[in-house]
C-alpha cells in the first residue's frame, strides 16, 4: 500500500478511511497515513492541516465508536457463551469487566498511542460493557490529543517524526506490554479479592442482552 500515493490522489479521504478503519479494528496503517498527510500539507500546502486534524480525530472518534458497539452488541455474548471452553467462566468475565470498568478509561485514552491497542481497545471496552459516557469521554479526549500530536507535530517538523514514528511506537509498545504484564501479575496474586469485589459489584447472573 503506498501511503503516499493514496494522499495525494484521495486527500482527506485517505487520511479519514485509513484512520477510521483502523480504529474500527482493521490492521491498516491510519496512524502513518496520518503524517504522510500532515508532511504532505506541510511541504505543498495543497492540503490544511486544520482540515487534517478535524478528519483524523473525527475518524478516531467514529472508527471506535463502531469497534465499542460491535464488541458491546456481540463480543460480550461470545465471551458469555463460550468463554468457558477457553477457560474464561463467568467468575473471571467478572473480574475483567469490574477491572476494566475503574481502568478501563486508562487503556482507551493511552491506547491511542500504541498501535495493537489502538485496533482493538474499542472493541475491548464494549466486549467488557464498559459505560458506553465513560467510554466516550476518554475515548473522545484520547481521539483529538492524538490527532492534534501527530498532525501539527508531522506539519512542523516534517519528516523528521515520520522518522521517529517507529521508535516512538517501539518505545509505547515496550513501555505498554511491561504494564499489561504487571497488571497480569497483579491480578492473577489479588484474584481472589478482586472476585469478591466483582460479585458485589454484579451480584447477579451476567446478562447475554
């Protein structure tokens, strides 16, 4: 896929199909097409960077807006229904959804800096229900913060952070990954107290609906 081309043949379209598609769960580089535009703008000033930064972070916005519904609407029944043959009963969909209801604004708003997260962090959220007002507002907050970083810092300095972009993104991932695995760990040694504060939380069954 040549970034570049699609720029300069589909302007803003390119940048919201690619950012939102990604953000929606689709593995497509937006992020990338992202500064290409931004670069692009700011070397030909054939595009606006401020047309740039309301298309991205309106992408961002709407492309998890759909992942959440999707992931609310029918990830939460899989997981219900056949969580158990992977070893993930109702007891542990519990526990991740209490966990991902009190942090689960962190992983949405930090998310959109990390490329895995940023394909599938919406779909999470909605597959554990998280509060659909909660889950705007960071996702909202992380939408625009992103955009803006990548759109005015490609349109300033140019090529200089499409260099960094990848080392940037190893570093997020590194720093990501050491969280997610300390979590784990925390987790899985406070399991028990965490199940007793999740059954208090959802002292019924778990609702398919």
């Amino acid at each position: 896929m040549n970034i570049h081309h699609l720029i300069e043949s589909y302007g803003y379209w390119a940048v919201f199909l690619l950012v939102a598609l990604e953000s929606f769960g689709v593995p497509l580089p937006g992020e990338t097409a992202l500064i290409a535009a931004a670069t692009y703008a700011g070397a030909t000033h054939r595009l606006s960077v401020w047309v740039i930064f309301a298309v991205a972070a309106s992408a961002a916005i709407l492309g998890d807006t759909a992942g959440y519904w999707i992931g609310n609407k029918g990830g939460y029944r899989l997981l219900l229904r056949y969580g158990n043959l992977v070893h993930f009963d109702e007891p542990k969909v519990k526990v991740a959804r209490y966990l991902f209801d009190r942090h689960g604004g962190k992983v949405v708003f930090f998310g959109r800096f990390v490329s895995v997260l940023r394909t599938y962090a919406a779909f999470l959220a909605g597959t554990t229900r998280m509060a659909y007002r909660r889950f705007l507002l960071f996702n909202a907050a992380g939408g625009i913060i992103w955009a803006a970083v990548y759109t005015f810092g490609a349109y300033f300095a140019g090529k200089t952070l499409a260099r960094l972009s990848t080392p940037l993104d190893i570093a997020f991932v590194v720093v990501s990954v050491a969280v997610i695995v300390a979590g784990i760990v925390i987790a899985r040694r406070r399991y028990a107290s965490l199940l007793v504060k999740a059954e208090a939380a959802y002292p019924e069954a778990l609702s398919a609906k």
